[in-house]
C-alpha cells in the first residue's frame, strides 16, 4: 500500500476481479494465489481460458506457475533486478507508451538512466532468469490490449518491500497499464480485512478515510467530531512497537486478532518481549501462542458470522458481514468490547448500533460517503471511492492519469529509481540454503482458525527440498531433520519438491506449536512499511543421526 | 491518443415466435433464457446457473419449426425468425419419459421440483416393475468434509464440469465406464484423498440431487435432525484470505451446518476455496468456561 | 431388414417396393448402411429382436437420459414379452420409442427403436 500510495495517492488495488477476465496478459508476481488467492485466480483462469498469456515469476515452480504460458524462476530478492532490466528491454525495444508517460507521469528521464545498466545479460546474470524469458514478458506487458500485474507477500516480505512494490508500479507507468478497464496494479491482500483495517485507519500515519495523521484539517475534522484531540505525530507500526518493548518505552499492548508470538519474524524475541510486559491483554477468538502469554484475555466475536458490519477486499469492495450465529459462552462482539473499554476509560461513546458507527465513519471519510449499508445491499458491495449515494465511480483507479484535459489528470505519477539489494541475510558457508516462507491451500496463515476442519490434504509442516538438495544432504522424503538458522532451529520432516531449484528450501508458518518456523526468520524490516523480510533466510539442514551421538 | 476505452461493442438481437409470442432478444441467448430462464416452467436438471449445460438430461426439451427432432432449449441459441413450442403431445411426452427413466433408475427424492413435474407430466417411474436395472452404489465417505453417493447421481457432466475448465480446473473427476454403466470417477476410482481433490466443494454446490453432500449434512439426515423448514440463510463475507468471498451460511439452532457461496455473486459465482467451505468449524469449536 | 439394426424390416407385403431411398422413406424404412438381410419362416424373429435390443444398450455412449436408460429399459421389455409375462409392454415400447427418437442427442439414441418398432408394427412380432 505504501507503494502505491506514493506513486498514486491512493492505497488500494487499481482494478476490479472481473477486469482479470478481460486482460491479454497477467503477470502473477510472487504470488501463489492458486493456493492462497483461489477465487481470484478463477478469475485469471477465466481470462487464461480465453486466451490470455500468464507469466509467473516466482522462485518456486508452483501452483500457479503451472497454469502459466511462461514461469520465470529468479533467485529470492532479485525482483527489482528483474524489473529494472524488463524496463530496459521495454525502452529499448520502442514500446514504452510515450504519450502516457509525457501525460500523466514525472521523472522518467531519471528511471531510464537508472536502468539503463540492466541489459537483458545483466539481468539474466543477477536473476538466474534466461535472457530470452525476460524479454518475452517485456514485450508482451508492454504490448499487451491490457495487462494485470498482480502480486503479494513474494515482493512486500522483503526488508525492501516497498521498493519492490515501486518498481513494479514504474512499469505499469512505462507502459501505460494502469487507469483503464482491464489494465492495472492488483496486490492481493493476505486478510480478509487488512485492505478495511488500514482503510478504517488501523494504521499508525492515517486517519479513517486513508487521511494523514499530519494533515491538520482532516485531524480538525476528527477532534471536532470525537471532541477529543487526535494527537498529530505518526504513532508505531508493528515493528516499531517492538522496537518500543525493547527500549523500555511500551510497557503495555492490547492485541486484537493478531497472533504476534507466532506470526513474527525471529519469534524469539517477539516472545521475550510480548512475556516481559508490565500489562498484556489479549482479545480473540481463540487462546492463540500470544493469548497463553497475556494478563487478560478477552473473548470476543468471529466477527464474519457473529457480528454486522462492514469488510473490504482486495479489489477495494466494501461488503457487509453480517451476524447469522451468537458468539458462545462468555464472549462478546469485539465493538461491545471496545466500547466497555472505552468506557472505562473515561470516554462514553453512545451508539445505537453498529449502522451509527458506519454512518459516522461515511460522514468523516470522503471515500466511503457514498455507501450506507442500505446501498451496500442492494448492490451487493460497492468499490471505494465512492463520494456520494447517487454516485458511483469506474471499477479501476486512476483514470484521471488519461484524461484529455491536463487540468483533470492531478498530480503526475511518478517513476521511482530503486536500486537493487540483495536479502539482509546472505547465503554462506555455515547457512547454506535460502529458505523462503510461504503459505499451503488447507491452510492459514499461524493455523488457529483453519486447525479447526479436517483437510485430507494437510500433511502437517515439512521442509521443501529440491530433488538435489535430498541428495547431496543424504535425506529421504520423511525423514526427520533439522533446519537452523542464526536465530533458531526446528525439526520438520522432509519433502521432496521438484519446483524448488537446488539451493532453495521452503516451509509454512501454519504449525507453529509443531515446528515453530518464525524460529529461523530474519526481522529484517522495511521502515516504510514494518514489514519483515519473511521470504529470505538463511538455513542449514542437518540430518539429526548426524548431530546426535 | 484516446482516454478510458470503456465501450462495449453494441449487441446485435434477433426475432423469433415463441408460443404464439414474438419476442427479441440479444444474440446468442437461448431459447430457455428467453423464456426466462430457470424457473420459468420448462424443467430442468443438469442446467445450473453457474455451468454452461452438456444439455444432456433431455428434461429441457422444446419444438423448433423445421427440426426432426426435440431441441434442448438450455442450450440453443435463438436464431432469427425461429418459432418455438414450448408444451405440445410430443414434447409432454418427452419429459414425461425423461422424468420416468430416471425415477426408475436412480434415487431423486432430494431433487428439486420431481415431485411436482411427475405430477405435472403423469409420469410413473414404477411402471418399469421392479426388476427395472437400477444405479445402486454403495456410499462413498473416505473423508471427513463431504459425501459421494452416486445412487444418486443423474449423469449431468455438473460437477465434472464445476471441478473442470469451467470453474476450479482441477479436473479430479470425468466420466468412466459408458452405457447405463457410466459413473462420474476420479482416475482409477481412487478414493478422494488419493486423488487431486482439493476439496473446494465446488462440486457439491453445483450438484442438483443430492449424490455430492456435505458430510455436516449427510450426517444430520442420517441422524433424522436435518430441518430445512429452520434454518435461515446469512450471507457475509469470508473470515481468511483477502479475496473476500461471498459465503452464505446455513444456519439451524445458532450453528452453521453448511457453507453455500451466492451463485450470482460477482466475486465467486458460487465458488469457494477449501477454507471458505469448510474452514468454519473453528468458530464453533471454542470451548466456554467450565 | 433393411440398413441394419438402425433400419427397419420389411414384410411379405412390401416385397415389390423398389430398393430406392425417396420410395422407402415414404413408407417409413431406409435404405441406411445398405445392409439387406432376408430372414426366412425359420428365423426366430423376437431373438432378433432381443440382439438388436443388446447391441444398442450396449452400444450407448450413456451421455443422454432418453438413450443411457431408454436402451436399457426397451431391452428388458423386450426381455418380459419374449418370456410372455408383459402386458402392457407393448405400448411401453413405443412410449421408450418416442423419446428415443425425439429426444436423444445423438442418431444411435435416435434410431435405437426402429427396427424393433417396424417389427412388431409390420409384422406383428411380439403382440
């Protein structure tokens, strides 16, 4: 989102589900979403179906490589690298869309030379990608009727996952695929409602409405409605909370729905931390690893079916969710909760019910002003921006970049040089092998919500190995090993893969109470966006009649 | 240069009579369609509002002027100046026998609407006596999310073609074997968990007489619990990944018995993945203090 | 018989017709695959009957319901008239004949009944 807002204004996919069907080309960017996006990739598969060329770039071969025309297999961490010398190739070669770039974009003599070192050798040296694949997908993008690049946690896990997002937006920008049906920028979001959260302005810069903290007329707007003052500085993101623990400085957390003493990078330490708080307070659904360290635990509602309101996805719907079962025993709707805290607290916030929250949201954020729940049912969800209830907009962003009148375009886009940097942790004689992190179809994300069916397919968690790599180590598919990093080491059986090339292991983060991955992952993060770097580690296998005796 | 190109291009229609009624409609839309659609009277079974038909039940069956025979009105498409007959002998005929050959060979008594067409065509599935070859197949349950019993089944290529190009392209299941003898089947009738399964559900969705089941419902019908009169139906969104499926959720005594997606829903047309279908137990499952 | 299991059989009273397509059809047989096959007193025409019923119910793809179980519930009335326990079989048969030949996808569903029908109507077998 950082990426896109920096370049666009707006933190939000540019284009609908549907619009896959009808683009000529996709590009799935790290991103898997045969198995963790799989009603969106129907869509791709619609299109596919129809005759649309799929490039996939992803380390693994996987899922979703195998659908593809082309699967480029770059080293972890070469994304930018990639992108760069597909940016080249495309200036070179005369396709990039001069009229676009000289209407609706800014910097781009700078770009070019800044990519003009990443020559299709170059490229190929510093991905491993053949020359000839990367110049294939240059010019199909460019060339394209209308193009998708879609992508998720393959590009943002990284500690430049921002820059990562940004080269992937420039060459939507060199080639004018962006701000028309059926062209554009689509990240797939991991959650349900991360894209709502940081719209509602869960997010430590931004007010709901995606308004800056540091803008004093939109604050103005928030002080006078909550008759509070909504403090001006940019509060902590995640990474920076735990930074705070470290420092002394946050001495009390309330988690809600997250599951940090599993879910991060280098989870030691987020656990030494989370355990040696003065105050912790759990709200969730289950007892989760964070939930068995806290003071107090809350219990709250699964607010998809035990609540009503509102969620938004990754083509920016927002959809109602809507109560259908009472949450069990003692636990209340997370709303009655917040608004007890509230209470206590000193602050009465009287709502009649969860539609007067939603109406006070649409009378604060310009975006979401178009879309009482009434209008939400009857047309099923509705796409923000949506400024009024008799309007509504295009289903892809950005339209304006095309328009005829300069007056309308807005601000300019702008091109952003990004340099290419290789994983903070590198690969050397003592951790051997880039482990990369990633997810399973039966299950997600920590497991607590999806432990709860039976998949016939869940196998528990291994550690992917190519082909080469079983070899050389003398390990058999099954057999127990143990994977350590600098950080950690667990035991995990093995599985042969033969979509990994030999050097690159992969494993899930969905059995944490088994083999607790986060163990060996880096809290390597980008400042820009608090994320950590899950998708590149440094590991050695050990087989374990080797280490012991 | 030109800005948003949002234009369609303009779709061309077509006249034709149906029943003694001119009507006009956009090229390419079938004769059931143009009738208005499923529900409109002309029975249905293997037509699904979310799988574009084999036309292979034969129930659909009209007259078009200038056909030797019955033409399966789900499937073709009006054409300028067609004339169509939409009840005549011969067509009641049809669909009467239609409905008697599968009554008389596999179990339809969840399947929508057969009452009231035996009773509407007089059709008498025992006249064939009771040595008339039937489909008897044991049940299938070699999984914990959902049921095959192809006793059941009435051969309409819908889950074949759910699982298929159609809709989740996992190919899992065809048909095997010909004749009366034809079964749908993963390869080698292995048993699901053997094969490419995904259990995405996708195919139980689509299935219109109950031979694909959820096993939360196989196993409230057996235990003789299972009361659709009380349940209600709340459509929400998803609780996992960032797609935002629409689930609709069944719902009878304050629990979820079983996950449907909204056919017309833009975002899925009635798909979901394994976790949408199945990943609600967990809410279901927390524990209350003791 | 005339044009093969798909055809129809001809009786004592059509043996002046001459073996021309347009002719035929005008007294509903066919020339079909050309196939003349003459039977004598001695044939035992309702095992014929019975053949032509197997082969079809066999030879169904199974892919439309008027021909997967139309095929197979003409042989088994075909089956009981033979053994003499159907009484109301006869106008079954042509009640299977009908939607054969009006609603199967395809010409071996459609034609599934005709030499069956042409026997027992021109000649009489089976009633």
């Amino acid at each position: 989102m950082v990426g896109l807002a920096a370049t666009f204004g707006a933190g939000g996919g540019t284009s609908s589900y549907a619009e896959a069907e009808a683009a000529d080309v996709i590009i799935m960017w790290g991103s898997n979403a045969r198995n963790a996006h799989p009603i969106f990739f129907h869509h791709v598969l619609t299109a596919v179906n129809n005759g649309a060329r799929l490039f996939v770039v992803d380390p693994r071969r996987s899922e979703t490589a195998r659908f593809a025309d082309r699967w480029l297999g770059l080293e972890v961490g070469t994304d930018i690298a990639l992108s760069n010398t597909i940016a080249r190739e495309i200036i070179h070669a005369g396709l990039a869309h001069r009229d676009f770039i000289e209407r609706a974009t800014s910097g781009f003599e700078e770009y070019a030379a800044s990519v003009e070192e990443w020559t299709l050798e170059r490229g190929e040296a510093v991905t491993g990608v053949p020359a000839e694949a990367i110049k294939e997908l240059a010019h199909a993008y460019a060339g394209a009727r209308a193009a998708q690049l879609c992508w998720t946690l393959g590009i943002t896990e990284h500690h430049n996952g921002v820059d990562n997002v940004l080269s992937l937006c420039n060459l939507a920008l060199l080639t004018g695929q962006v701000g028309r049906f059926g062209a554009g920028l689509t990240p797939l979001r991991g959650q349900n409602n991360v894209q709502g959260g940081g719209d509602m302005g869960a997010l430590p810069n931004k007010l709901p409405g995606f308004q800056d903290v540091t803008d004093d007329v939109a604050r103005a707007k928030f002080d006078t409605r909550w008759s509070a003052t909504v403090p001006p500085e940019n509060g902590w993101h995640l990474t920076q909370m735990f930074d705070a623990m470290e420092r002394g400085e946050l001495t009390s957390l309330l988690v809600i729905g997250e599951n940090p003493a599993q879910s991060e990078a280098d989870v030691s330490r987020a656990i030494d931390l989370l355990s040696s708080r003065d105050h912790l307070v759990v709200l969730d659904i289950h007892m989760t690893g964070t939930a068995e360290l806290a003071d107090v635990v809350l219990p709250g509602s699964a607010s998809w079916c035990e609540s009503d309101g509102t969620v938004t996805n990754s083509e920016r719907r927002v959809q109602r969710v809507r109560k259908a079962i009472n949450p069990p025993g003692e636990a209340r709707d997370d709303i009655d909760i917040l608004l007890a805290l509230a209470a206590r607290l000193g602050h009465d916030w009287n709502y009649r019910d969860h539609e007067e929250i939603w109406d006070e949201l649409r009378s604060l954020s310009p975006m979401h002003a178009g879309m009482p729940w009434w209008r939400l049912e009857e047309l099923g969800g509705i796409q923000w921006p949506c400024y009024s209830e008799d309007t509504l907009e295009p289903p892809y962003l950005h339209g304006r970049l095309w328009a005829e009148d300069p007056a309308d375009r807005g601000r300019p886009a702008p091109f952003a040089v990004v340099i290419d940097e290789p994983p903070v942790e590198a690969v050397d004689e003592e951790f051997p092998l880039r482990l990369t992190t990633g997810r399973r179809l039966d299950s997600y994300n920590t497991g607590v919500q999806s432990g709860g069916f039976s998949s016939p397919n869940r196998a528990g968690e291994t550690v992917d190995v190519s082909p080469g790599d079983a070899s050389r180590l003398g390990v058999a598919d099954g057999e127990v090993v143990r994977v350590s990093s600098r950080r950690g080491a667990v035991e995990a059986p093995v599985r042969i893969d033969r979509g990994l090339r030999d050097g690159l292991v992969f494993m899930t983060f969905h059995f944490p109470d088994e083999v607790d991955v986060n163990q060996l992952t880096i809290d390597a993060v980008d400042p820009r966006s608090g994320t950590a770097e899950f998708k590149a580690a440094a590991v050695r296998i050990d087989r374990i009649a080797a280490t012991t005796g | 240069m030109t800005a948003i190109d949002d234009t369609r291009p303009e779709i061309a229609t077509v006249e034709a009579m149906i029943d003694g009624v001119t009507v006009r409609v956009a090229e390419g839309t079938t004769i059931l369609d143009a009738c208005g659609g499923r529900g409109c009277g002309i029975p249905t079974l293997c037509y699904g509002e979310t799988i574009t038909p084999r036309n292979a039940c034969r129930v659909c069956m009209v007259e078009v002027e200038g056909s030797r025979t019955l033409v399966p009105s789900c499937s073709r498409p009006v054409t300028e100046g067609m004339v169509v007959t939409t009840r005549s002998e011969r067509i009641d005929h049809s669909r009467r026998m239609v409905l008697e050959f599968l009554g008389s060979s596999v179990d339809l008594s969840l399947t929508d609407h057969v009452e009231e067409w035996n009773a509407e065509y007089g059709a008498d599935p025992t006249r064939y006596g009771p040595e008339a070859a039937r489909v008897d197949e044991p049940v299938r349950i070699d999984n914990d999310l959902y049921v095959r019993d192809y006793s059941k089944c009435i051969l309409c290529y819908q889950c074949v073609d759910a699982c298929g190009e159609q809709w989740q392209n996992s190919f899992v299941i065809d048909i095997a074997g010909r004749g009366f003898d034809a079964r749908v089947s993963t390869e080698h009738d292995v048993a699901l968990p053997d094969s490419g399964c995904v259990y995405c559900g996708n195919c139980i969705q689509v299935c219109p007489t109950g031979a694909l089941m959820f096993t939360s419902e196989y196993d409230m019908r057996q235990a003789g619990t299972w009361d659709e009169a009380r349940q209600t139906q709340v459509d929400t969104v998803c609780g996992y990944c960032g797609v935002g499926c629409n689930l609709r959720l069944h719902v009878q005594d304050d629990s979820i018995v079983k996950v449907t997606s909204p056919p017309d829903s833009g975002i899925t047309s009635g798909n979901l993945c394994v976790k949408g279908r199945f990943g609600f137990q967990h809410a279901q499952n927390r524990p209350t203090a003791d | 018989m005339l044009g093969g299991a798909a055809g129809g059989f001809a009786g004592p009273a059509d043996l002046d017709l001459p073996l021309d397509d347009a002719r035929l059809r005008e007294v509903g047989l066919t020339l079909g695959s050309g196939v003349v096959m003459v039977h004598d007193q001695h044939v035992d025409l309702v095992d014929q009957l019975r053949r032509i019923a197997a082969f079809f119910r066999d030879e169904s793809c199974g892919q439309c319901v008027p021909c997967r179980v139309g095929t197979i519930r003409q042989e088994e009335a075909i089956e009981r008239l033979a053994a003499g326990t159907g009484e109301a079989d006869l106008s079954l048969l042509r009640d299977i004949a009908g939607a054969m030949r009006d609603a199967s996808i395809c010409g071996l569903g459609q034609t599934a009944a005709n030499a069956i029908q042409s026997a027992v109507v021109r000649l009489g077998v089976l009633t």
